[in-house]
C-alpha cells in the first residue's frame, strides 16, 4: 500500500506515514491545509507550486494598516490552522501592490518573481533570529514581558471564530494537534475559548437560578450547585489551557488532573490533617492544602514532568480547580443542610402534619438561599484562591526541573520525580508565596477591608502566575530559536 507524509514548514520536516485514506481524512478535517507539501514515500516533494509559494514572503495587514511579517506561505497556514488569522484576513505577498483575502491565496499562487527565503517570524510581527548575532540581541528580553499588549491579549475574545477552530484547540497534544516548534506561536494569547464557556456557565446559573425562583422547583438546586461550584474554577482552568502555547498536552489529561487530581489533594489533605496538627485556627489551611495539591499535581502528572514551566502551570492549576470545585460544593452542602435543618426543626413546633410538606419546601428554600449566596460568593472570590495558588506552586517546580536539565542534572526525557525540588531556593519563594497568600486569606489579617482584601491578594497570586507564564513563553520562544538555528 503507498505511503504518504506531509510537510507543513515547506519539506524540512515531514509527518507521517498515512494511507490515502488517512491522508484524505487529515485534508477533510483541516489538519492538513492547502499549502502543505505531500510526497509519497520515496518520491521527492510533491506539489510543486506549494513549494513555491512557500518560498514567497508575505505580511498580514490589520485593519489599521499596520503590516506583521514576513511570514511564509506554510507559516501562514499554521497561523489559519491556529484560528490567528481566517479566510477574509487581508494579506500582502511579496509584488503585489494591493493586498487581498487569504482565502485568494491558493495552492497554486506564487504572485511574485523569485524571492530570497523568508525569514521566520514571530505572530506578534518581530522575526525571529536566524544566527548567532541575532541571538545574542533577543536573549537579554527573555526576562521582561515581552511584548505583552491587553489589548491584543483580549482582541480575539471579540472575533468571530468558528467550530473547526475550537475543534483545532482542544486537538492540543495528539499527534496531529501538536504543532512542530518552529510554527509555535511564541507570545501571549488571546483567551477567546475562556471567555466564552465562562459565559456559558454565567448564563446557565443565572437561567437556573430564574427557574427555581419563578416556578420553585427544588429539583433544581443540585444543578445549581454543580453549575455555581464548577463553573469559574472550571472556566480558569481553560484560561491555563489557552496559555500553554506548545500545545503539548492533551484535554483528556487536564481534565483527568481536574477530577481526579482534585479528588486526589483532599485525599491527602485529610491525610495530613490527620497526622500534622498545626492549630484550629482558619489559616493553618495554607501549610497543609498547598503541599497536598502539589504532591497530587506530581503524581498525577506523569509523564509530563517535563520541565515546560507552562505544563507545570496548567497541571497546578486543574489540581486546584477540582479541589476548589470539590471544596465550594462541600461548603454549599454543608451550609444549605444545616439551614435546612434549623427551618424545619423550629417549624415542627407548630406544625400539623398535613402541612409538612409546605415545611419540606420551606426548609429547601432556606436551603437554596444560603447555598446560593455561598457559593456565588465563592465563585467571585475562586479566581484568586486555589487554582492560581497551585498553578503557581507546580509551575516552581517544573521551572526547577527546566533549570537542571539546562545545567545537565537531569536528563530531558527524564519523568521521575525529584524531591530535591524540594529544598531548593528557586522553588522555596514561590512555595512561600503561595502558602502565605493562603494564610493571610484565611486570617484575620485586614478583614476590615472586606472584599478589598481578596481582591488585593487575588491581584498579588496572579502577578506572580503571569511571571511564570512568561517564563513559560520565553522558554518556548528559546526553544523555537534553536529548532529555527538548526535549519
């Protein structure tokens, strides 16, 4: 049976091989799109004219008229493919003096003469370095936040995108879904999918909440805690996904880390609590729930102790969106039951049997109403709460591992775990950060400022997140050199 491959950066890597019908699959699912080069095996590069035009230089012109590139014929495809760019974008090819949709652009267009190789380039429009001389001017920014605008951070929230798109995203760590390094898209993203399933969960509680209020349906208050309770550490959690821009790890894992992960850190932390007796008060939490999260982010990572900072990041923060979404649905019971219990005890007082079942629906009321105000209390406040404290904890870690595989301690395709992480100083700052921002929320400590003080913690933890997930960008963004300078 003939085998095929197919190249995406223009023949210096291919994928494969496939079956015709494997092949027509991945074409028919956008995977592989029209500018990509396929050969079948032994046979040299097929598409003639694809070759060609990804020779040709070309800038995606925004609407203000600012240009970005140049790029590729291939490195605009990955761009389509990664939902940056669509078919009415505007681009400009090398010769002509107008430019035209991208969806002009087909297999065969080559509108130009002969054109020197195009220089590699980043979507935030800066090239990327092709030598050594280049190197040495982009390494002193790999420290700063490079490039970040919030208006272009939030810029793709507001486009239009479409299923395949979507489709595209959550493909994210199977071996058609993750990209080869060098048509990484090295910056920030833009959170698009974030935005709209937290305004998806929006909508389904305040729908929820309607209902049971107009037609007083109790059946309906195990829905709301669900939607109350897992809505915003769920919807974060997504945020985390988006901004791992290696695309390396699958949905099926973050949503395993967020189950099962979640479970796993109450587990040990009724475990510590059990064995390590710090104090009744509140705040003794931090020592206990931070460690435990990080121990569950270990273990269920596996075999991604990779090093990445921004996997470190994301498997932190499903760890600390399940237990949140765990904790707050404990609570919400917790609560609603015991108000539930005090309607209805103080009401047989007085009651006749025949009205009981007036009394049941009474006490769910009171039920609903305190559960309500717990958990929408919670669900403002869990952004700045466990899953950014985990996030942060794990994403030290793994940049401890990424700094002894660069020093060569630990080898790059090393999954052990290694509890020497532990006791180091570039872990220990952050793990102090992150049990410190829990003990001052759980304390007393400024409870005079009511919401004031959350929000000024909350904005501290996600300070040093974004730290890291810089750090996270920026080792991609070394790694993308490498992979570009070894062309």
């Amino acid at each position: 049976m003939e085998q095929y491959y197919y190249s995406s950066d223009g023949g210096a890597s291919w994928v494969g091989p496939f079956d015709k019908a494997q092949i027509n699959e991945l074409r028919a699912s956008g995977i592989i799109q029209p500018s990509y080069a396929v050969r079948t095996e032994g046979e040299q590069q097929s598409g003639t004219a694809q070759q060609a035009s990804a020779d040709q230089q070309y800038w995606v012109v925004l609407g203000s008229g600012r240009q970005l590139g140049p790029y590729t014929k291939a490195a605009l495809a990955s761009l389509a493919s990664m939902g940056k760019i669509g078919a009415a974008t505007m681009v400009l090819a090398q010769g002509m003096e107008t430019p035209v949709a991208y969806s002009s652009l087909g297999a065969g267009a080559n509108p130009a003469s002969p054109a020197a190789e195009a220089q590699p380039s980043f979507p935030d429009g800066s090239a990327a370095p092709s030598s050594e001389a280049h190197a040495a001017s982009y390494a002193p920014t790999l420290d700063k936040l490079d490039r970040f605008s919030f208006g272009r951070f939030i810029s793709g929230i507001f486009q239009r995108h479409t299923s395949d798109e979507l489709l595209m995203d959550f493909c994210a760590g199977t071996p058609f879904g993750t990209p080869d390094i060098r048509s990484v898209h090295a910056t920030w993203p833009s959170p698009w999918i974030f935005a709209r399933i937290a305004g998806l969960f929006i909508l389904l509680y305040v729908g929820l909440i309607f209902t049971m209020v107009e037609y007083s349906n109790p059946k309906l208050i195990p829905a709301i805690m669900f939607v109350a309770n897992f809505g915003v550490p769920f919807s974060v959690l997504v945020l985390l996904f988006e901004f791992n821009i290696r695309r390396d790890i699958p949905f099926y894992a973050v949503v395993k880390a967020f189950l099962l992960g979640g479970v796993l850190s109450l587990f040990i932390t009724s475990i510590l609590n059990e064995k390590i007796h710090l104090g009744p008060e509140a705040y003794w939490a931090g020592p206990i729930e931070e460690p435990a999260k990080l121990l569950a982010a270990i273990f269920i990572a596996s075999s991604f102790r990779n090093g990445r900072i921004l996997t470190g990041t994301l498997i932190g923060c499903a760890i600390g969106a399940g237990f949140a979404a765990f904790e707050s649905a404990g609570y919400g019971f917790e609560i609603g039951f015991e108000s539930f219990l005090q309607t209805f005890i103080a009401g047989l007082k007085e009651i006749t049997p025949e009205h009981l079942s007036d009394l049941v629906r009474h006490g769910l009321d009171k039920y609903t109403t305190e559960m309500d105000h717990l958990s929408v209390r919670r669900a403002i406040l869990a952004p700045g709460m466990h899953v950014v404290w985990a996030a942060i904890t794990a994403g030290a870690y793994w940049q401890v591992l990424s700094q002894k595989i660069r020093q060569g301690v630990r080898a790059a395709e090393d999954r052990s775990v290694d509890f020497s992480v532990f006791v180091d100083t570039g872990f220990l700052k952050f793990a102090v950060i992150s049990v410190g921002l829990h003990m001052l929320w759980n304390s007393q400590i400024g409870a005079d400022y009511g919401w004031y003080k959350y929000l000024v913690l909350g904005l501290i933890a996600w300070a040093v997140l974004l730290w890291l997930v810089q750090s996270g960008i920026n080792q991609v963004k070394e790694e993308k050199l490498k992979a570009l300078q070894g062309q």
